[in-house]
C-alpha cells in the first residue's frame, strides 16, 4: 500500500465539492495498514490524527484535506455463523451498505430491509449509527473490530461499548479527558450484524403503512419492505449520483414535552413524536419548511424541493457547490429555524 498525492476528492464526496487530499491511501486490508503503521518513516500529525473516508456521503469539504487521508476499501461479506436464535453475518467496513443489506436479503437472512438504498459504506453505518423507517443500525448490531491507529492493534467492541445514540456513536467524539472518543483514533475494518431467524416485518412507520394499505399485503416478506423503503425512498429523496447531496442534513431536535407543549401552542401543526424517554422529537425537516426554505437557493446550494432537510448541489458538477456555500446556506436555515422557533438544528453531516 502506498499514499497517493494531490488525490482530487470530487468523486469521493457525494456533495460533489471540489477538493483534494494532500495524500490518500487506499486500505484493502488490514495486514498491510498494519505494517504501515509500523513504519517509522510514517508520520501522522501529533494531536489530530487521520482523517478516515469511506463512501463520502455523509461529509462537507470545506477546503482541501491535509491530514492524510484513510480510504477504507476492506471488502468481503460471510456468514460468520448460525445459532438457534440468529444469524451472524460480517461485511468489510468498505463493502456498499445498500449492497450489503441486499446481499443479506438474497442469502436468506432478513433484518436489514428498513435500511435499504441509504448511500455509504458499511465502515461508516456505525458511526453515525445509520437508521431509517423504524430501524436503526444498533437494533441489528453484533460487535465491530477496529484498528488503533496509534498502536496498530485490532480491537472488538460491543453495541454498549460503541456507545450508540441517535445518529451517534463513539466514533463520532474525539477523545476526552476520560479516553472516551475514538474519532480518527481507530479505522473500523468488519461489522457485524445479528438478524434473528424469528423474524417480524418493522411497519408502524406512516409512509410504510400507506404502501401496505395500497398494496393490499396483510403480512409482507422482507423482500416487499426492502421494495417499498427502496421507492419510498426513490420518490422524495434525491439520488447522489445524479443530485449532490448528503442525505438529511440536520438531526431532528429533541425536546422536553414542557417546550413541546409551549411549541404548540403556538404552532399547532408542527410534526412531533414521543420517544420512549418521553422527550419529543421534532421533524427538522417540517421546520424548515415552515420557515420557507424548501427549493430556495443561496449561490450553488440549493435546499431540495422535496424534502426540506436535503440540502443539494445546485451547479452539477461542471460547477459544484463549495462547502462555504453550503454552511452559508445551512447558518441560514439555523438562524430562521431559530428565530422562529427557539430550537437549534444541529448538522448532521461531518464538516471538514
Ligand atoms: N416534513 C415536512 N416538510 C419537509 C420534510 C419533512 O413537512 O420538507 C415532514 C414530513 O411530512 C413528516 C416529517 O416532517 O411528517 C418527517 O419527515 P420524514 O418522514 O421524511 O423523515 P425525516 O425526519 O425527515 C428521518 C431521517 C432519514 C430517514 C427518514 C425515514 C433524520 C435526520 N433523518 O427523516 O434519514 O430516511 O427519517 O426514517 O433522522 C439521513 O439520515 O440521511 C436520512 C435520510
């Protein structure tokens, strides 16, 4: 394995933003990452580490990379094994997540069906513990192994020990003062997945009871969930590859049911769900709605006409958006959302 220089990341980023990496290495496999870091003529920055890409579709460029950068490319998907209760299966961290969750489909072991066609590799699914319709990654997670980037040893962690929360996980935090956070500190290489052989279809999600009401299935296979996330999708979010774009861009803001009810009461249509902590969660795509924003443009950052919460890049890649454009535009929508509503919306995407 070698580090490529001056790598241009246009096509590693699925905004599309022109940027480049000082140098990038692609990693196939973990022996050889080993041996690299090893070597003592390989010198990583003293406090901040590597910057870790795997399919780029949750990130914002906002200039060029200069922290070397770790492409993880480690594949292969196995059942590892088959107990009474469940299957086991493993994916390299550099396998397609969507590739993944249909490869899994068509061996027989269903569980993954809710989180078909979210773009990304399977390495970053735990980091941002990906969910969607009902189901998040944790529900169905094993353990993962890791590298340390520091000493080169492979380690396993547990769901508890990843720490997942909503769109959060260990790997999202850089290290405190009490050793917790592992970002850009460990190179995640396998997952693993538990989908347990009694299997029950996740509905109860509105968008996905609408499709069983019009397609008249009283109990739907995995595969008929997989094909109706797949269309749900398909219908109101914009492909990558044809739209740049990173998914929802903004978490949706929890509240306490005190400043819910006092929200209410002042905007009563707002779109709110109880979570089982009893906090609230609000639709921070409703709000910025609300606010006007849905189809507006600001330079080559445009907010997607469908779905208020995917912020898009307007100029193609002939002329792509940059990342200031885009923080221009999300700085924006914080503020109205604020102003409006007293609620900060928190990004989603990693900015860089
Ligand atoms: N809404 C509006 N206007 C909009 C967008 C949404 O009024 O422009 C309303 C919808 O009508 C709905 C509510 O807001 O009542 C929630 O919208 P939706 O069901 O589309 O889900 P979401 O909260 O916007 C979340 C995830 C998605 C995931 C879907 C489905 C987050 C930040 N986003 O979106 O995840 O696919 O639920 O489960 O939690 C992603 O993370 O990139 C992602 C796409």
């Amino acid at each position: 394995m070698f580090f490529e220089s001056n790598v241009p990341l246009q096509t590693h980023n699925a905004f599309g933003i022109v940027a480049r990496a000082t140098s990038l290495l692609r990693v196939t496999d973990v022996a050889s990452l080993q041996v690299l870091l090893a070597d003592p003529q390989f010198v990583r920055p003293p406090e901040s580490a590597v910057f870790i890409l795997g399919g780029g579709s949750n990130i914002v460029l906002t200039g060029d990379v200069k922290l070397p950068v770790l492409k993880v490319e480690i594949k292969g998907l196995r059942l590892v094994t088959e107990t009474a209760k469940a299957w086991i299966v493993e994916a390299g961290a550099g396998e397609n997540w969507h590739d993944c969750v249909g490869w899994c489909l068509a061996q027989g072991y269903p569980g993954l069906e809710n989180l078909a066609l979210i773009p990304g590799t399977v390495g970053a699914a735990p980091v941002q513990n990906i969910g969607a319709y009902g189901v998040e990654l944790q529900d169905r997670f094993e353990s993962l192994d890791a590298l340390n980037l520091e000493t080169g040893e492979c380690f396993t962690l547990n769901a508890a020990q990843c720490a997942f929360g909503y769109r959060d996980s260990v790997f999202k935090h850089a290290s405190d003062e009490r050793g917790f956070g592992l970002a850009g500190k460990a190179l995640i290489t396998h997952v693993r997945f538990n989908l347990p052989k009694l299997w029950k279809p996740v509905l109860g999600y509105a968008e996905l009871d609408k499709k069983q009401l019009e397609c008249k299935v009283d109990e739907p296979s995995a595969l008929q969930i997989y094909e109706w996330v797949c269309a749900i999708r398909r219908a109101k979010l914009p492909d990558p590859k044809v739209l740049g774009n990173a998914g929802s861009f903004f978490k949706n803001p929890t509240v306490s049911p005190e400043q819910c009810a006092d929200i209410i009461q002042r905007e009563p249509r707002i779109v709110h769900y109880k979570m089982a902590d009893g906090n609230i969660k609000l639709a921070a795509g409703w709000l910025i709605d609300a606010c006007g924003w849905k189809g507006k443009t600001i330079g080559n950052a445009g907010v997607y006409e469908k779905q208020a919460l995917v912020l898009v890049n307007r100029g193609g890649s002939d002329n792509p958006v940059t990342g200031g454009e885009v923080m221009t535009l999300a700085k924006a929508i914080q503020t109205s959302v604020y102003e409006r509503f007293g609620i900060r919306l928190e990004p989603e995407p990693v900015v860089v």
